[in-house]
C-alpha cells in the first residue's frame, strides 16, 4: 500500500464532508491491492436519512488509488420514493456530503469551480429535476458570476437583524452559499421573528420560510414594495414637472405685466 496515497485518501474523505470513521476500512481495502472498491456512509440531516456509497479505483499502470466519485441516497421522512445523485470528485470541483443534501433538498450551492482549461470560475450551482442525463443523473444548472446574482444585495432588501453585525452577516453569507437553509431574526413592527432563508440565484432573490418552514411569497412582496417605490418615483417627479411647468408659464406673464406698465 502507498501509503502516501493513502493519507491524501483520508484527507479527500474528511474534507469531502464523510470525517474519519472509515479510515480503517480505507486503509484494510487499499492494502489488499483490490481493482476497485466501495465504502458505505450514512447519516441524518434533521430526520432525513442520507447513505451513501462512496467509488474508489486502483490505477493500471502504479499503486495509486483514486476517489471517482460517490452515489446519495436520500429518504425523507414521510416519503415512500427516495432521490438519488451521483457526484464526482474532480480537483478543485468537488461537492461535500452536506453540499450534496442540500442540493437534493432543491436548494442552490455556490462554488468555486476549475473548467476544463484549468481557470478558476465562480459559480452558483442548482440542480434540475426536470432534466436528466444519460445515467439518469439530475443535470446541474450553473449561475456564473455574469448572471448577476449578488447576495450581499438581495439580503439588503429584508429586515435581517443579523446584518447589523459584520461577524454575524458573514456567517450568514457563508452558510447561505453552503446551500444551507438559514435561521435568521426578522425585525417587524419592533417585534423579533424567527424566520428562515434561503439563496435563490435563479430569480436574484431570497426565498423566506415562517418558523414552521412554510415559505413565504416574499418575492411578491418585494415586486410590490419596488412597483410602490416607482410609483412614489414617478408622483414626485410629475409633482416636480408640475412645478417647473408653472414656474415658466408665471414668468412670461409677469415680463408681460412688467411691458404693459413701462407702455
């Protein structure tokens, strides 16, 4: 066994979000110089049971195994159907356990990814449950840096009382590009409400969810506050012309009257 390879291993599982309980099992497979081999993970987020089965595979010309990839499967409480996706380990690509659940829970992750050529790309990532690849696997939609999809901004727009705090706000940004559905305190009235969020890069917003985590049409809201705005908007600036336009109309009659006078 490489053994080199094999603490690079350990260290790809941790931080691909599977921790240190099957390093053992890891290290009893590797040594037995097998072609190819699978290892089985499971876990609860909340009361939804995730497993997973994670691919590894033995070069054919060294000693070297690599981590291809690993397939998820996810049951919901009080679902009969489970989902399943395969992610795949790519350098500077890769998806993490938790990554991986909230994405099939339909939420976005931002990531920083390496395109074919080797640049580094930001990008937002979500999957599509209307499409599907040739494996059956969901396809990903990406949300890159042009789309124009600013966070930072989108939380400006909502009563947050965590913003008040840098600390707090980055925390907050940083869990919400995990693909995290996020607790937050919501200001009303003079009255803290617990609320949930979530990132929307799709539609450039934020999705809100009361504290039973039913979501809310705050996006319509939020059209109706902005149509409210550029309604007062427009008011002020027709009140504006109004008063321009009877300030000209009063100046030719007052050089009138001043002509009619001097005559």
């Amino acid at each position: 066994m490489n053994d080199k390879n094999f603490e690079y291993l350990k260290d790809q599982l941790k931080y691909t979000g599977f921790g240190e309980a099957m390093e053992g099992e890891l290290k009893n497979n590797m040594e037995q110089l097998q072609a190819a081999f699978s290892l089985k993970h499971d876990t609860f987020y909340g009361n939804d049971h995730v497993s997973a089965e994670l691919h590894f595979k033995k070069s054919e010309q060294t000693d070297l195994y690599f981590f291809n990839s690993y397939g998820v499967k996810l049951e919901k409480e009080g679902t009969k159907e489970a989902l399943e996706q395969t992610f795949y380990i790519n350098k500077g690509n890769n998806i993490t356990l938790k990554e991986a659940y909230n994405l099939m829970e339909g939420r976005a992750v931002n990531k920083n990814l390496t395109s074919r050529e080797g640049e580094v790309y930001n990008s937002w990532v979500q999957l599509d449950f209307k499409d599907t690849d040739p494996n059956g696997n969901f396809k990903l939609n990406h949300y890159h840096e042009n789309y124009g999809y600013d966070l930072e901004a989108a939380l400006s727009r909502l009563p947050i009382k965590e913003l008040q705090n840098e600390s707090h706000k980055e925390d907050l940004i940083n869990s919400l590009k995990k693909g995290n559905q996020q607790s937050v305190t919501f200001q009303k009235e003079g009255t803290d409400v617990r609320q949930y969020i979530e990132a929307n890069p799709q539609f450039k917003t934020i999705t809100v969810f009361d504290s039973n985590r039913n979501r809310l049409d705050n996006r319509k809201s939020q059209q109706q506050e902005q149509s409210q705005q550029k309604g007062q908007d427009r008011k002020s600036t027709k009140n504006k012309k109004n008063s321009i336009s009877k300030s000209d109309d009063a100046e030719p009659q007052k050089k009138q009257r001043r002509k009619t006078t001097k005559l």
